[in-house]
C-alpha cells in the first residue's frame, strides 16, 4: 500500500513536472538569450514554481485515490438502467424522464467540480485583482459553476434523448453572440476566457465518465458518437452565465439610478 | 504570522472541497442509499486534496504569476515587437504539443476514424493521423497566444474577433465532416493545462497594465479565450484537407 502510493505520487510528480518543462527552458532561453537580464526575485519565483508542481501533485493524487473512483462509481450506478427503470425492467426506447436523478447528479457534480478547479481559482484571483475589488473571487466562481451545472445537465439530457449536439452548440453560439453585442464591455474577455478555464483536471475526467457511461447504458446510443461533447457544454455555457450576470448588475444599477432620478 | 496564512491557505481549500464531497455524500446516502465505502481512502484523499490546493495557490501567488507580469514586463521594455511575439507563439506551441491530454485525445480520434473507414486503419497511418491533429492543435494554440497578445498591444476590441471566430466555428460545423466536429469542440477544451492558464493569465494581464491605455480588465483577459477557439477551427480545417 505504502509502495503504491509512492509510485503513484512519483508518477504523476513526473507527469506535473513535465508540464513545467517547456516553460522552464522557454523563459530561460529568453533570459539568456534576448532579454538578457536576470528574473527579479529569481529564489522565491523558484520555490514558489516548487509549490505549484508539489501542490498539484498532491491534488490531483488525492483526487485519483479517493473522489475519482466513488464519482465514477456513482455515474455508473445512476445510469444502470436497473436503478432507473426498477430492477427486472427494461426499456426498448429512452424515457427522458425517468433519468431525473441523472441530471440532477450531471447539474451537482459540475457545480462541485468546477468550484475545485485550480485554473478557475488562478482566473478569478487575478480579476479580483485586476477589478480592484469589484469582482469578487466567489462570486465570479459561483457563477461559473452555475453554467457549468445548467451546461452538463443539459448536456446529459441530449445524450438521452438523443438529439444532436451541433444544433445545441450553434444556438448557444448564437445566445453567446446577442450577449456580447449588449453586455458591459469589461466583462467580455474574462467571460470568454471562462469558458476555456472551467475543462481541465478536475471536471473533465468525472463528466467523461458520466457521458461515457450514459451513452454505453442509454437504448440506442453509440458510446463513440454520443459520448463526447459534454466538455463543449461545459465550457459554452459559462460564458452564457457570465455575462448574463453582469447583464442583470447593471440593468440593475441602471434601474435603481433612474427611480432615484425620478424621486 | 505565517502560521496564520497557512490556516487561512488551508480553510480556502476545505471550502473548495466541501462542496463535492456533500456532493458524493448527498447521492451515495439519499439516492443510491448505500454506505460509503471506503472511508479512510476517501479521508485520505481529500486531506492530500486541501493539502496539495493550498500549497498550489501559495505557488501562484510566489511563482507563476510575478514570472508571468516579469516576462511581460520585461519584453515590453525590450520593446521589439518580434521577440514579444515569438515568446507568445513559442509558450502556446510548447506547452500544448506535448500535453498528455491532447495525446489521449488525438490517439482516441486516430482510433474511431480507422473504425468507421475514414483513413486507413494500419497503425503507421492513425500515427500519422494522430500527430497531424497534434500539431494542428499545437500551432492553432501559438498562433491564439500572438493574436491575443498583438491585440492587446493593438487595443483591438475583443468582441470583434471571437464573435468572428464563433462564426468561422459555425459555418465550418455545417461543412466539416460529422466524424471530426465532436472532436473538434473537445480540442478546444483539452489545451490549457493547469500550468500554463495562470502564466498566460499573468502575461496577459501584466502587458495590459504596462502599456499605456490599455486596462487590465478590458484588454488583460481574452488570451484562453483564443487558445480555446483557434483548435476548433484548426481542427475542423484538419478534417476537411484529410477526408476530403
């Protein structure tokens, strides 16, 4: 048990380091090459690079030891058609219906994974920053799990009833043009940039498995055809939540000033 | 002193935490009405999980994000356009075409289109297939990073250029072929690793503070955006030019 975990541990430090390869000679190249000048502060840049790769390394092992199994676990037993339609029974076609307790867990299992996301903690940190306080780190992160959550739910219902994921992908391209066009320019980008964050270590390799799964058990689905594109969800409608919030702040603000005006 | 930011480190992350593990407790108890099993695994786990979260935001704070605002503001003092942009190309490129992720995704996608007949199934041709994508993908992702840091020091406006991107993405979605558009989407999502958003994020944001006019908030962000449109368009292009 103890060796195992030591592998473990040594596998994917090598796997995180790895990832900190090309960006360490990068910046090196650059330092000795073009730039010429030292990194200020190189020693605590160095340790501080130490504890992201440590950090990591301990999350992601934590999260491989313990919370991914149960969760894909739990994704299979939610869409075991024994647990959906009664044990015994089966169903020659699809009731989308009868699979509530699916997109409930898709809605909740989002929301909980998307708010662990390390790159969405750096995001929202730095537009807390950067915002002088106006953004606050929760609240930009609570939205996100919410289109996150409406997102793969809506995502799991596709897989079910079996429609098809382009029409869904264009509308909410549509509704994410519309918004833009109205929404408070400042919140554009890191809306945008929102949705490239919320897909990474944690969330993905959970909702892979409860698409997978979903498709595997659901009559008449093809696991190579339907179990994709529950990231594009993800990762769609985060922007969608994101600017609607800032939509609704500022009619607000806009509303509230105008009646004050008007008194 | 110390001891009290590493308290408040760790409560931040058993906050981060707490919400899949009421999760998990919520279905395995209520719904599915079974017993947790593994309790000292599951215990175990989430320790390291806090643990390894908040040693990760310390490094941020320490590490990647004073390296990503040195390197911008150091090249922005360099002030050669070329160099600022060979950086932005070469941090996309290399921190993409090696990605684990990606290779999983590109080998998985090598292996469904032999199944289905669109290439020919011998393993030299998914190989060559496969890194096809890879490379598609990498250079689309260098290619997001210099567009995303030339507009920043241009001011072009953001919306301008990803509601044109959105464009490019649907009007190819109606012309590429099905087999490639699933994979497609998801290679806009597996690109940016954990590392490389709060770098990139730094970068971003320290050019937009150090260049006259621009606003952190209005011009900093946007880079992951265009790391995360360009694949799916590369990609889909990648499909068209192989199957024909």
């Amino acid at each position: 048990m103890v060796a195992g975990f030591v592998n473990n541990f040594a596998s994917i430090l090598m796997a995180t380091s790895r990832d900190v390869l090309p960006i360490i000679l990068l910046v090196f190249a650059f330092q000795l090459f073009v730039l010429r000048r030292p990194i200020p502060h190189l020693r605590r840049v160095v340790l501080g690079g130490v504890y992201v790769v440590l950090g990591l390394t301990l999350f992601l092992l934590g999260l491989e030891k313990a919370l991914f199994p149960l969760g894909r676990i739990m994704a299979a037993q939610l869409s075991d058609p024994a647990f959906i339609h009664g044990a015994g029974e089966s169903a020659a076609v699809a009731d989308w219906s009868a699979y509530g307790w699916v997109y409930l867990f898709a809605a909740m299992i989002g929301f909980a994974t998307t708010i662990a996301e390390p790159s969405l903690i750096a995001v929202a940190y730095k537009a807390h920053e950067v915002s002088a306080g106006t953004i606050s780190q929760w609240g930009l992160r609570i939205t996100v799990a919410l289109g996150v959550a409406f997102g793969i739910s809506l995502g799991t219902f596709r897989i079910v009833s079996g429609t098809p994921l382009y029409m869904y992908i264009l509308v909410g391209y549509l509704v994410v043009i519309v918004q833009t066009m109205f929404a408070p320019k400042s919140i554009v980008a890191l809306a945008y940039d929102s949705g490239g964050v919320t897909t990474s270590t944690v969330t993905v390799p959970l909702v892979a498995a409860l698409g997978l799964g979903l498709a595997a058990t659901v009559p008449g689905r093809n696991p190579a055809l339907d179990g994709f594109g529950l990231i594009a969800f993800a990762s769609l409608f985060p922007i969608i939540s994101v600017m609607g919030y800032a939509q609704i702040t500022s009619l607000r603000a806009k509303y509230t000033g105008k009646r004050q005006g008007d008194e | 002193m110390i001891v009290s930011l590493l308290l408040k480190k760790l409560r931040d992350a058993v906050a981060d935490l707490t919400p899949i593990v009421l999760v998990i407790a919520f279905f395995q108890i209520v719904v599915l009405r079974q017993h947790l099993p593994q309790v000292e695994e599951l215990l175990t786990g989430s320790l390291l999980v806090v643990a390894g979260l908040a040693l990760f935001v310390q490094g941020l704070e320490m590490g990647l994000f004073p390296l990503g605002e040195s390197m911008a503001r150091a090249l922005a003092a360099k002030g050669s356009l070329f160099w600022l942009l060979v950086f932005a190309f070469a941090l996309g490129f290399s921190t993409t075409v090696a990605e684990p992720a990606l290779i999983a995704v590109a080998a998985e996608a090598a292996r469904v289109a032999g199944q289905e007949g669109l290439i020919d199934p011998g393993a030299a041709s998914l190989e060559q297939y496969a890194l096809g994508l890879r490379m598609s993908v990498a250079f689309s992702v260098g290619l997001a990073i210099l567009i995303g840091v030339l507009r920043i020091i241009r001011g072009w406006p953001v919306h301008y250029l990803i509601i044109g991107g959105y464009a490019v993405v649907m009007l190819m979605t109606i012309f590429a072929p099905k087999e490639i558009v699933g994979i497609a989407y998801d290679a806009g999502g597996v690109t940016t690793s954990t590392i490389t958003v709060p770098l990139v994020t730094a970068l971003g944001v320290g050019l937009a503070s150090v260049i006259r006019g621009r606003s952190p908030l209005v011009d900093g962000f946007g880079l992951i955006a265009f790391a995360s449109l360009l694949p799916m368009i590369f990609v889909m292009g990648y499909g068209m030019l192989v199957f024909g």
